[in-house]
C-alpha cells in the first residue's frame, strides 16, 4: 500500500490532542511500541531508506499486545514522503525476526515509544513521543492517500506546509546530531 506522509516536529502534544477532540478527529490507538529494525549487513535497505521491521505493539485501549513484521520502501519523498508498506500480523515476534536473519537481515537497533493515532476522514495523525534517548522531542505524523486531505490536517493542527517534511526519523537524528543536540529539533 502507497501512503503520503509528513511530520510536525518538536510538537506540544496536548495541543494537539485538543485540536484533534475540536475538530472530531476519533482515537483510534494509544499504544507503546518496540520497533526492531532489520537490514542487510550492508545496510542496502537504510542507504534507501526502506527497512524491514518488527513492531511488538501493547494495546493499552483494549489491553492486549500485537506483533506486526513490516517491510517499508521508500518510492518518492519530494514535498510527501511516499512509502511504499507491507505489513502482516504475526503471533511471535521472534519467530518473524527469526524469519529475518534466515533471509540474511540482521538487527540494526530497537526504538522504545508511546504512540497516540487519530481517524480524521480517511487519514490518520500520529503523536509520537519516543524514549529520549533515540530521538528527545514528540512530532505528529500524518498519513493518508489524499495530497488534498493531508494539507487540509496540517492547517488544522495548527501549521503550515513549512512546518511539515517528509525526512525520514533518520534523517531527522542525523541532522539533530549534526546541529549538536536539542537545536536542530526545536528550529525544525
């Protein structure tokens, strides 16, 4: 599936809670996360920016816990990053990392965070706050197929198209590394 996304970084969270509850965005998810990320040992699918992925999810609105193995391709990122995302359900995420190293992956890193996701018409606006450690400040991301749709969310939460990118998480640390720390994220 081909999906449109952009981030908002360095975002006040329960701002935007209280304009997604205004404009009767439904919640829709209020999860914490460990990702695994996987790649070749020459890291062929990060240099383009794609990974495969395993993403043990605990459900705290339904109370249950979710493994999900994910391959994640890059098609385009001009003003929305395109993505192109296969995703299964798996019933234990060490059988789907087993799956992985068979095909050669190893694990590149595992990334702690508590995501919070709304329905707004047919997109969904994520806020994410992961553990500081990896990356120190919450974004919001929004995801749909509608070009349209995605720009009309961005006014809603309160920005404009120059407030959003289409950086990968990645490329968003590098650069944060790059300026020398908590900077880079605030003038983003």
């Amino acid at each position: 599936m081909k999906e449109l996304e952009v981030k908002i970084v360095n975002i006040d969270p329960e701002e935007i809670r209280a304009r997604m509850k205004a404009i009767g965005a439904v919640l829709v998810k209020k999860e914490n996360q460990v990702n695994k990320i996987f790649d070749f040992e020459d890291k062929r699918l990060l240099d383009k920016k794609g990974y495969a992925r395993i993403r043990i999810v605990d459900d705290l609105l339904k109370n249950r816990k979710h493994c999900y193995m994910t391959t994640k391709k890059l098609i385009s990122q001009d003003r929305f990053k395109v993505m192109e995302e296969n995703e299964i359900e798996i019933s234990d995420s060490a059988e789907g990392e087993n799956i992985f190293r068979a095909l050669g992956l190893v694990q590149y890193s595992s990334i702690a965070r508590y995501r919070e996701s709304y329905r707004f018409k047919s997109s969904l606006i994520e806020i994410d706050i992961n553990d500081r450690a990896f990356f120190p400040v919450p974004y919001v991301e929004i995801e749909t197929g509608s070009e349209r749709e995605l720009e009309e969310i961005v006014g809603l939460l309160g920005y404009g198209m120059e407030d959003a990118t289409s950086k990968t998480i990645f490329q968003l640390l590098e650069e944060f590394k790059a300026e020398g720390g908590g900077k880079a994220c605030s003038d983003m």
